[in-house]
C-alpha cells in the first residue's frame, strides 16, 4: 500500500516460467484439471493470502467470490493459509467457497511468501489479489479480464477500495483512511507507463495510478523477474502481529522497470471490512509507524527515495524534535502523526543490500 506521506515528514524460491501458455508444466501447477475443465481454460487465478482469519469475514470475503459475474469455469481461488493457528482446513471453507477452489499452505510468515505461494500455484495467464477482508463488486473479475484484454501493457491494475466500517468512524479518523488501504480516485482511468516524467530521470512512484495490495490484479509475466528475484530480497510486508507493508509497492516498481504500465481503472471497486479495533488510536499508531517505515525502505531499495540516508545515532534526536514538531502529546491525532514520523526516521537509517537500478 503506498501510504500518504505523513504531513508530518517531508508513501519463487521456485517458479515456472509463463511468458506463453506453451511453457506451463500442468504437473507443477499442482494440478491438471478442475471440474474436469483443463486449467488452460482458465482466465484468472484469484489468490487470497490470510493468516488466523476473522472467519466472518473471510466467509464474507468467498461470499462475494461466490457472486461474480465471469463464470465459474473461467478462474479458480487459492486461498493460501499463511501459517494460521490452528491451520485452516477444506472442510471449514468447502461450503463458503466457489467453484474451483484450492487450499494451500505457506509455512513461512509474511505476505509476501504468501503472495509469492499463491502465484506458484496459480493455474491461469492473470492473478487478483484479494485480501481475506475485501469483498468484490460482483463484476469485478470480468471487468480484470476486459481491461487486460483491452490495454495488453499494463502488467498490473487496481481501482477503488471503499470502508464498511463495523461502528461509525470518529471524524478525525478520516486522515488516516489511507492506512487502512482505503481510496477512491475519482470517474477518470489512470495509468502509468513510467517511472520517470517530464523528462527527467528523478524517479517517482505513481501513487494516483499505481494498484495497492487490495484487489491488485496482475499479468504473472509481467511479474516474472520480480518473482525471480527471490525472496531474500524482498520486503516481507506484513507478518502477522508486525504492521510492515510495502510488498505491493515493490512489484510496481518492478513491473514499470521492465516496460510495463500499471493503472487505476474506477470500474473495479471493492469493500473493505473494517473492525472496530483497526479505529483505535494505538493500531493506527502502530500501522503509520510500519507504513511509513516500509516506505522508506521499499524506495530505497529501488533508487527512488528523495530523503538520503541517516545515522542511527541520530534517530532520537529527530524522533524528539518530532514530538514538538507534530505535538506528539495531542491524542490522539497528534501522536498517531508523531508514531509516523518516528517510523519515517527509522525507515531512513536503514541500508538494503538489494538496491535494484
């Protein structure tokens, strides 16, 4: 997700390869036929990592799968359990779930390695991601496969995420609605084709048209040699309890490194499930420090970071101008705001070996 910038601070091991359908071995694809349809019948594959789910949500999340529109023997769901406690089982979704569904396991945590699972195991030429507390507009799986087909450069594409809150939000919340993967854009299709613009080689990362996490639906071969890179350099987004993210981030740099577009398209909505307790003060406290910590880490390691590095001893001493500076006191807007700066600072005393140009 690519946060807001905080006002207070100047947001496989093994694969196969798919660049034609010619290349995909059935039997490392897990699989050689769902409903005794041949996978390379399938259009898209829609991946749902989770990790100890809210069940009432998730049931709400194969709800809308359930009610999409593109027909049924035309995509598949894997749902990955990222090393939930205890593990998820068939017979607990079976009932929820749509056509051609699969449960799989990723034991090593982190939304990336779940992510990354996912698209191991995927059975067709596209993916959406889903996250377990997003539910579709009932179109929008056709309308993924529409503008993939309509726009053949874009690698990766989004379009709105909109709240259902479980209690009415406090006013003041509405500032950190960002944090909580939460935009809409606006009537007008955005789409992005570089890094750079006007000409100049500064990179730039192009929030207005760039897909986040939620609902981002990809071309696997545009993804190819971001999968190749191999998870060690990888940001491990969140992981579990630990509020890191950036994973999203990262394969939009990739994709508009290699030539591919990306774009924001608002025919593709989706609802977000809110809890009460993703409002508290304390969580989004803690989620804008790890946004914003992964932000700076996410564009260092691709060349794209404005602020230069800092030195560690250092640290304190701007987390403490930053108290003034933002009115750290003030709850709880003040201190959400100050946690955000902090996050920034650390974000920026790290040094990422895999720096990619």
């Amino acid at each position: 997700m690519s946060p807001t910038p905080p006002r207070t601070v100047r947001r496989r091991p093994f694969c196969f390869s798919i660049h034609s359908i010619d290349d995909v071995d059935l039997a490392s694809a897990g699989a050689a036929t769902v409903g005794h349809r041949n996978l390379f019948s399938l259009k898209l594959t829609v991946v749902i990592p989770t990790h100890n789910p809210s069940l009432e949500r998730l049931f709400r999340t194969l709800d809308g799968l359930r009610s999409q529109t593109l027909p049924a023997h035309e995509w598949q769901t894997l749902v990955v359990d990222n090393a939930s406690m205890p593990a998820l089982s068939v017979d607990l979704l079976a009932n929820r779930a749509p056509q051609n569904f699969r449960l799989v396991a990723e034991p090593r945590l982190g939304l990336t390695s779940a992510r990354r699972r996912g698209f191991r195991e995927a059975s067709a030429p596209l993916c959406v991601l889903v996250d377990d507390d997003n539910v579709l507009a009932s179109d929008y799986l056709e309308q993924v496969a529409r503008l993939f087909a309509a726009y053949p450069r874009i690698g990766a594409l989004g379009g709105r995420s909109l709240p259902e809150f479980e209690t009415e939000p406090p006013a003041w919340t509405r500032e950190f609605y960002p944090l909580l993967a939460l935009r809409d854009f606006g009537d007008q299709p955005t789409i992005a084709a570089s890094l750079t613009t006007g000409g100049t080689t500064i990179r730039a990362y192009p929030s207005a048209a760039a897909p986040i996490g939620a609902g981002m639906a990809l071309r696997l071969v545009a993804i190819q040699a971001w999968l190749d890179e191999g998870l060690a350099t990888q940001l491990p987004d969140r992981r579990g309890e630990v509020l890191t993210s950036g994973g999203d981030n990262d394969i939009v740099f990739a994709l508009l490194r290699r030539g591919w577009h990306v774009g924001y398209f608002p025919e593709l909505s989706l609802t977000h499930l809110i809890p009460s307790a993703r409002l508290a003060p304390g969580y989004l406290a803690r989620i804008n420090a790890g946004i914003q910590h992964s932000w700076m880490q996410v564009l260092t390691k691709n060349c794209a970071n404005p602020w230069p590095r800092i030195s560690r001893w250092s640290l304190p001493l701007r987390q403490l101008k930053a108290w003034f500076t933002f009115h750290g006191w003030s709850y709880p807007v003040g201190y959400i705001r100050w946690r955000g700066a902090c996050g920034h600072f650390a974000g920026r005393t790290s040094s990422l070996a895999g720096r990619i140009n």
